[in-house]
C-alpha cells in the first residue's frame, strides 16, 4: 500500500550543475496536501524544494497516517540549460512496522548508476539523463514553463531506467481544499495497462500537482491541495 501511496505523491526528475539562480524558472515552496485511500481521507502529506547553494537543490517528501504507516523521500539534483541532472535520491516507508528503503546514486564520474533497495545492490548504464520518481515531478514543471514539453520521460527506479509517456489531456476546473483552481490535465502511462496516474498542475503555482489520481489494479490513491507558500 505504501509504495502505491508514494506513486500518486510525486511525479519524478534529476540534478546537475546550476548555472544561474535565473535560469531555473521554479522557485523553492512547500506545499500540504491531503491524502486519500480509496475514496477515504486519511492522512496529509507535504513537499518542499529548497536551495542548498548554487550547484545544488533538495526536493522532499513527507506523509504519516498515525502509527499505521508514514514514508519519506528526498531527491538531490543540479541543473544545467533547463535540464536536472540527479546526484542522489532516497526513499523510507514504514508500513505496520515494516521497513523499506530505497537509495539511488547516479555516479556521473563513472558513467553508472547504483541502487539499494534494502539487502539487494544493483548497478546500471547512467544514460539518456535520468530522473528519479521524486524529481520528475520538477523537470516536468520546468518544461512546462519553458514550453518544452517531452512526451516520454526517462525514470529510474530500483531494477533500471524506465520511459514513461506523460500525455496532455487538456485544461480541466477543479475544487480543492485550497480553493477553485484552473489547471491542466495529465496522464502517467506505465507498461501496465492497469495502472496509471493522473496529475492536475495549476498553472498559476508554476504548474504545481494540485490534485492527483492513482489507479493500481482495483486501488485508488490521490491528493489535493490544501495549502502552498513560496519560501
């Protein structure tokens, strides 16, 4: 249930070497949303992006339903000309007890990525510049406000690079706990026909998800908006 939960939570990116402050159109934030378990309300969670220096950014995630279950991520990235470029990403999820981990280095030097998912190491070819499942989310915003809009996205996760298409779906009103807000729709696809995820990003928070919908084999998952603040 957890790792589910985490899909609908985030969206996924990568780090580099920053050349300007300006040439990163997203600014730090922190944002809280309310999450869903199948048509249940039954806990928040947040994300937050901040500026280490100006090589370096962190975007995290955070959520806890009581003592059931919590989970944290966090991703590091750079970037360079428009594009993140991922260092490190780290994930933590705790469900009834039970410990997951996952930690992904991209070792630009050596042209390899590794990953730890509890006791099991693998390592990887470092191509097509990669994105973690949390740092998507800040490439994609980036795109969209630049106009740069890919339609597949390249995403690591635990056993290889994945390509996932993200496709347009059109503009779309929705309520909130925030409030009515404009957005536009997306859709996730993944080589499973019975699971997708569908994002609404608020054009007048930077293309921030507002609302998200995740459909795994009969589970739904989803957040809304409850509060935004830039940093």
């Amino acid at each position: 249930m957890i790792n589910l939960k985490i899909a609908t939570l985030r969206l996924a990116v990568s780090s580099c070497v920053l050349m300007s402050v300006s040439a990163f159109a997203i600014t730090p934030f922190e944002a809280t949303y309310q999450f869903s378990y199948n048509g249940k309300n039954i806990s928040t969670a947040t994300r937050s992006l901040s500026q280490v220096n100006n090589d370096t950014w962190n975007y995290k995630f955070s959520a806890k339903a009581g003592f059931i279950a919590s989970a944290s991520e966090s991703s590091q990235f750079s970037i360079k000309n428009g594009q993140l470029i991922s260092n490190n990403f780290n994930r933590t999820t705790k469900y009834i007890g039970i410990s997951d981990k996952l930690s992904i280095d991209f070792n630009h030097a050596k042209n390899t990525i590794y990953t730890q998912k509890n006791d099991t190491k693998r390592s990887f070819k470092l191509e097509y510049n990669p994105l973690d499942e949390l740092n998507a989310e800040i490439q994609i915003r980036e795109d969209l406000l630049n106009k740069k809009l890919k339609s597949t996205y390249y995403i690591t996760d635990a056993k290889g690079v994945d390509a996932r298409k993200f496709v347009n779906m059109g503009e779309e009103t929705i309520q909130t706990p925030y409030g009515t807000l404009n957005t536009v729709k997306f859709k996730l696809e993944y080589n499973k026909p019975e699971r997708n995820t569908m994002f609404w990003l608020a054009p007048q928070f930077g293309y921030l998800p507002v609302k998200v919908a995740h459909n795994d084999e009969g589970n739904s998952y989803g957040i809304t908006l409850i509060s935004y603040k830039n940093q």
